[in-house]
C-alpha cells in the first residue's frame, strides 16, 4: 500500500460505470444538503427574534413552481433508477463464453479452483481482458467477495450458489476482502487477484497444474457415488439422461418449467425430491451429508461438458 488514496485504482470494465454513478449521487445529495443548510443559516439571522423584518404570512399559491417541485425531483429519481438498473443488469448477465471459476468460502478462508483443475487459496490468477464468472458458495455462514478494484461485491451463502461476474482491464494485484462479518478472523479473510497477459496467464495454468480438469474429476466421482448406476448410457433404472441437459429448459412433473444451471444440478443432486424431471418418479436418494461443495462443484463441472453432448438413443 502505498499513500492513502479515496478509491482503489479501477482495474474492471465496470469500475468507471460505478463511479460515475456514485459521484453524481455523492454530489446531487451535497448540493441538497448544502442548499438546506444556507437557507436554515440565512433565515435564522434575518428572522431571528426582534428582528424588524416582514413577517405577514404568505397567502396564495403558485402552480407554475408546485409543478416544478414535483416534477423535477421526480425525473431526477427517474433518471438515476433507470441509469442504476442498466448497470444492475450488465453485472447481472455474465457474457457466454465467460472464464468459469469455482469459489468455496469459509471461516477464514477462500478456495478457488478454474475449470481446468488448478486450484489456489486466497489467491486468484486471471488472464486480462476476458469475461470471468465465478460460482460461489460458502461450506458455513454467510460471506462476502469482495474485490474493490474491480468494484464488485457479491454474497456467499452456504446451501446456494451465487453469481460474480467482472473483466479486468489491468494487469496488477488488487486485494480480495470478506465484506461480511463471518466471525473472529473475518478481518483476516483477505486476498488478492492477480490479473495477467493471457499468454503468462496460459503459462502458469498448465505449470501448476497437476490435477484433473474439474469435469475428468466429477466423472472420476460421478462413478464412484453409482450416479452412472443410473444415469449411465446403459443402465436399467428409469433416471433422467444428463446429455444435453446444461443450460437448457427441463420440464418437472408438478408442470414447471426451470433452466437447468448450477443450481438446479445441486439441488437435484441434495434434495432430489424438489425438481422432479416430469416423466419420471421420486427414487433418487439424498446425496446430502456425502459429498462436499468442492465435489458438488466438480459434478456440476462434469454434467456441463455434457451439455452439449448428443443425447444417448434410449432417452426416456
Ligand atoms: Cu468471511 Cu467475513
């Protein structure tokens, strides 16, 4: 750190967007208040008692500046709703095609994993100038990514998956904090991302990378809990395929119609009783309590290469 400074250095496409918002509104609420307070000022020492001023009440009214009162400050809200839920939106529409990066929080601790299997604590590498979306989830209380540089903040909860998406536009480090009081050391729940070029970026990934992709890992596991008993190409049980299934539209039984995204995938995998695919009946066990978030995730990864998978003959 070096000197103080108001603001961290923007490093995201999103950071210069914020600002702006944020200081018309720091200045629009400065002028309300100063105007206030000079008129409470002048009106104190020209009406102060024993003052000889004219004090005959004002009978009548104006439409022209009843109008103007309500009306202005109306467009203004207007403005400034329609300006905030433009920017709400983009940070809310990851781009396809966007880096996916797994984040599990917890006391105090954050362990991240890109898709290609390389995994890091407290520390996060990315290459520059390409869209990055990460999945979050928290292995106890609630907590909070937050990356002030990149003017980004998002909860994590434990039970659900949340969304983060942002572009660096420099390379650098910037710091990575917990912005959500999670307990004794929520303070020290600290970070830092370290944005690089994409050909240094492509270098350290395959340097340190020993492990499995996180889709090879979740088909390693994907066999080891007896998924593929049942949702295998060849297996006897009447279970849904997963072929072709990521990110599209699945019909349930009780007439819903839900995308099959993250979330979906986890729930059907802890509480297979709440999505039930229509057509097929409730006999999937829990896999509550025997599979941990980084193999939550790593499952979640394998069914996603299947997306684009043809689906096998027997479907259904
Ligand atoms: Cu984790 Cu505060």
């Amino acid at each position: 750190m070096s000197g103080f400074h108001l603001l961290e250095p923007r490093a995201s496409t999103f950071a210069s967007s914020y600002d702006w918002l944020f200081f018309t509104m720091v200045v629009m609420c400065s002028v309300v208040a100063i105007g206030v307070f000079v008129v409470l000022t002048v009106f104190s020492i020209r009406y102060r008692r024993g003052a000889s001023v004219d004090r005959t009440p004002f009978s009548g009214s104006s439409h022209p500046i009843e109008y103007a009162w309500t009306i202005t400050p109306f467009l203004i809200f207007l403005g400034i709703f329609v300006w905030a839920a433009i920017l709400y939106a983009e940070a809310k529409t990851p781009p396809p095609g966007a880096l996916d990066v797994s984040v599990v929080a917890k006391q105090w601790m954050w362990k991240l994993q890109h898709s290609e299997g390389r995994r890091e604590i407290n520390e996060l590498h990315l290459p520059l100038g390409r869209p990055v979306r990460l999945v979050m989830t928290s292995e106890d209380v609630i907590h909070s990514f937050y990356v002030p540089a990149f003017r980004v903040k998002q909860d994590v909860l434990p039970g659900r998956y949340t969304e983060l998406w942002f572009q660096a536009t420099r390379t650098g480090e910037y710091p990575l904090e917990c912005a959500e009081y999670c307990g004794t050391d929520h303070a020290r729940m600290t970070g830092r991302i370290i944005v690089m070029q994409p050909a240094q970026y492509a270098t350290w990934l395959s340097r340190g990378n020993l492990a499995p992709s996180m889709a090879a890992a979740g088909e390693e596991r994907f066999r080891s809990l007896g998924c593929s008993g049942c949702h295998g190409a060849n297996a006897s049980v009447h279970a849904p395929k997963l072929e072709g299934v990521f990110g599209h539209p699945v019909h349930l039984s009780d007439g819903r119609t839900v995308i099959a995204d993250e979330s979906y995938i986890r729930d059907s995998i802890l509480l297979p009783t709440k999505d039930v695919v229509a057509g097929f009946v409730p006999i999937m066990p829990s896999f509550q309590g025997q599979v941990s978030e980084g193999d939550l995730l790593e499952l979640i990864a394998y069914i996603k290469s299947l997306a684009n998978a043809a689906p096998p003959p027997r479907q259904r």
